[in-house]
C-alpha cells in the first residue's frame, strides 16, 4: 500500500469548511484513497473513500488531484463534534488490512 | 441496530494472565479484524480472518491468538507472553466492497 502524508495538526473556526491535505505520491493504478476519523476513545469512524473522481456523502467531499498524488477532505461547515483525528488511507479495494499513520489532528473552535 | 460489540470496554491483567477479548458483529459481514493502537500513533494489524475457521497473522501477531468458529465472532486472546500488552485493541469487520467498520475499542491495562 502506498505511503500518505498528512500535517500533524490543524484548527478550524465552528462552521467554516476545513480543508484537509493528503499527499500520496507513490499511489498505484488500482488503489482507493480512503479517509476515516477518530474521537478520543472511540473506534476510528470511516467518513469515505474515491478512485479519481470527486466524491460526496453526507459527511464530507473527497477531491482528487487530476494525477491522484494528492487529495483533500472537505467537511463544509465544521461543528465542535468534527474534532478527531483524521487518517488519509491508500489502498487496493479489499486489502487485508489498512496501514493507519499519525493523521491530522482536526481541532474546531467556537 | 446493526454493529459491532466490543466487551469489556476497560479489562485488567495481572502478569502471567491470559485475556480474551470479545467482539461480536450482527452485520453479516466475512471478514473479521483485530488492531492494536498505542497513545498517540495509528493502528497495527494483529490478526484478521476472511471466512469462518481460517485466520491469518498480521503485521504484531506475537503474544496473540484468534478464533474464528462462528461467522459473527471473533475473539482475542492476549498471551502472557505478550510482553507488552497495554494498549487499545480495536476490531473491525467488513464484506466486499464495503470499506472497514469498526467496534469502540477495549482498553486493556497491566496491573
């Protein structure tokens, strides 16, 4: 599974869209980008997951650079429950196992 | 409601003790998975099991062992020869092609 980047940390204003960076330069043809979050003490909560094409759910946009080696999470008006930890994740479509980094901390402020 | 059940949420071992830990799925999903996640880092993989009565190890499986002989369990059991067993411990199951879904996680500490 090809490696991702993320910024340790980043702060948003309460209903402000927060715009979260992946970088995942060595992707391969056939792999997912997946992003999942985690609240303190909870189980980590996937949010989505895309190819190529922007995608879209009740949660969240996923945009994918045209040369898939970044994408960005999007949630479009944050609320205080939007702080967690957020994990950008590459890998084939039903791979065994998904290879967590440190991901973004995502702090929103009132 | 659909889900996966983690028991206990917080456990104590003394030294030497063998644990296991419960999950229980009630989503009719094949695959099972266990993750172990320490303060401040992402999640390793221990075990995870694609169908009943098979399993495979993951990237830490020293000191662990699974079962898997009903479809909607998967137990863990940490050995005593887990040298270092305080952590998080997470499970997760899934079915082709949706993503992982995940338990609230068991807190396990050393007395």
């Amino acid at each position: 599974d090809a490696k991702t980047t993320q910024p340790p940390s980043m702060v948003c204003a309460e209903g402000r869209a927060a715009n979260l960076p992946c970088n995942h330069s060595t992707i391969s043809g056939n792999e997912y980008v997946y992003w999942y979050r985690q609240i303190h003490s909870q189980g980590p909560q996937y949010i989505i997951h895309g190819l190529k094409n922007n995608e879209t759910n009740e949660m969240a946009s996923l945009i994918i650079t045209e040369d898939r080696k970044s994408s960005t999470l999007i949630l479009p008006h944050a609320t205080l429950r939007d702080t967690a930890v957020y994990y950008c994740i590459v890998r084939v479509s039903y791979g065994n196992k998904l290879v967590f980094g440190a991901g973004t901390i995502l702090r929103v402020k009132s | 409601d659909g889900g996966i059940t983690q028991s206990p949420k917080y456990l104590f071992r003394k030294e030497g003790q063998n644990v296991t830990l419960s999950c229980e799925q009630n989503l009719n999903h094949d695959a099972m998975y266990w993750y172990r996640q320490d303060p401040g880092q992402g999640l390793r993989l221990i075990y995870y099991s694609q169908i009943v009565n098979d399993f495979q190890k993951g990237d830490i499986a020293e000191g662990y062992s699974v079962s898997r002989e009903k479809k909607e369990s998967f137990p863990l059991t940490v050995t005593s020869a887990q040298k270092n067993p305080t952590a998080f411990y997470l499970c997760a199951s899934s079915i082709r092609p949706q993503p992982q879904h995940f338990g609230d996680g068991t807190r396990l500490s050393i007395l």
